[in-house]
C-alpha cells in the first residue's frame, strides 16, 4: 500500500502539463514527503475547466470500518462502566480516511467515479515500504524523477480527522491501486498505484464514462520503473521542472 510520495515539481510546470485553468493554491512548496491526512495537490474539474486544488489525503473510510471502530469504542467505554450514546460516539468516530482504492465495485465507492469527483494527483515519486529491503523504496520513472499523476477520486466530505480537531469539513483524495508490475512487486507483492504516463490518459480519466476511464486500472508495464532511493522518509532530490513533448513517455 503506498503511504508516501513526493511532489517537487514547482506549480506552474504542473499546470501546464494538467491544461490548470484556475488555481486555489498559494505558493505550493515543493513536499518531499506527502503523509496520509496531509494537504497536497490535485487537478480536478471545476465550472470554468480543469482546476489546482489542494486536499487531504485520504478518502471517507467505509460505514462498515467506522460501525465496527465505534462498537470497539463502546465496548471499552461499557468496560470501564461509562454510558454510551452510540449514535453520537458513532458520528464523532474520528476516520483518517482511506488512503488506497482497489476495490472500485464496492458501492462506497461507485458514487465518486463520475467525472465530477475524478482527479489527478501530481507526483515525481513513490514509496513502498519493505524492511528487509532497506524500508521505505523509492520508485520513479528514472533518477530526474519526471512528473507523472495518480488516477484519484474527490468529494467535499464533513467528519472527524482527528480528535483534537472535531468536526470539520475538509476537500478529501485518494488514489486507485492495482496488481503491482515486476520492479514495485519484488518490494510490495500486493499492490502498487495506478499511474498515468501520457496525455490521452489523463484526458480519459477526467472525462470518459466510468466503465472506459477504469480501463487506466491497470499496471505499468514492467520495466518502466526504477528505485531511486532507499531507507529515506523523504525523497528531496530536484525534480524536473519540463514538459517532455506531448506525452510523458
């Protein structure tokens, strides 16, 4: 699963290569290390076309894991001889989000496969961790770490994130994952992210309907990635600030 990629590349090389018309981000610094529940950028559609945006990471986790969080909740509370009022322990349940999307039959997530929620999210590399491998593996396209996106979803979405903060109302993001190809799955055997390398791609996924854009699920071919670091939290090295012709690859 991965919970950690960067975003170097300065906000006006994004822009470009995403088509951005408008932009509700300040000075968008580079973020060497992008964390569950951080704030990072994403291309989105909006009214007057496509958009940069920033949004936390992790989308509205399923009313099955929150029912279950909240009855071990309870369960602890009743325990120590505490009255429990469920449903308000329930709507206060704190949800980091989900992260990761694999599973896009599942009716918690079909409502947010519409163009409308579809986005892109920019990254010059990736981590997938592995112990005996060092920990945290970088991956990119090669060591200049070039812009490319994950296929990712949205929603304006009200919850809990965390305790301290209470109820708030926060733009959220996550991104599919799919089987892992040859380089990512000697390090992570399970998944690796969907990841578009070319124009016609992400203009499929913003705006095709949603049995044609979920064909993007799918992984890279081998051989397209390469590790670029090991054992670091962050991947600070300088990443390219060009657009390479009209695709990616």
């Amino acid at each position: 699963m991965c919970n950690l990629y960067s975003i170097t590349t300065n906000q006006a090389a994004i822009s470009a290569l995403f088509r951005v018309v408008n932009r509700y981000v300040g000075n968008l610094a580079p973020m060497p290390g992008v964390f569950p529940d951080y704030k990072a950028p994403i291309v989105r559609s909006g009214a007057l076309g496509r958009e940069l945006a920033t949004a936390r990471w992790g989308m509205p986790s399923s009313s099955k894991a929150l029912m279950d969080a909240t009855k071990k909740r309870a369960e602890k509370l009743q325990a120590n001889g505490k009255a429990v009022d469920f449903k308000e322990l329930l709507r206060m349940e704190p949800d980091s989000g989900t992260t990761n999307i694999r599973n896009v039959k599942s009716k918690h997530w079909t409502r947010w496969l519409g163009p409308e929620h579809r986005c892109v999210v920019p990254f010059n590399s990736f981590s997938e961790f592995n112990k005996a491998e060092g920990g945290d593996i970088w991956f990119a396209l090669d060591e200049t770490r070039p812009l490319l996106c994950f296929a990712g979803i949205w929603t304006n979405w009200t919850s809990v994130r965390k305790v301290k903060e209470g109820e708030t109302t926060n733009d959220l993001y996550a991104f599919l994952t799919t089987e892992p190809n040859a380089e990512v799955g000697a390090i992570h055997p399970k998944a690796m992210p969907v990841i578009l390398t070319k124009p016609a791609e992400v203009e499929t996924w913003m705006t095709a309907p949603a049995e044609e854009a979920l064909t993007l699920q799918r992984p890279l071919p081998d051989g397209t990635l390469k590790i670029v670091a090991r054992g670091a939290k962050e991947d600070a090295a300088p990443a390219t600030t060009e657009v390479h012709g009209s695709s990616y690859l």
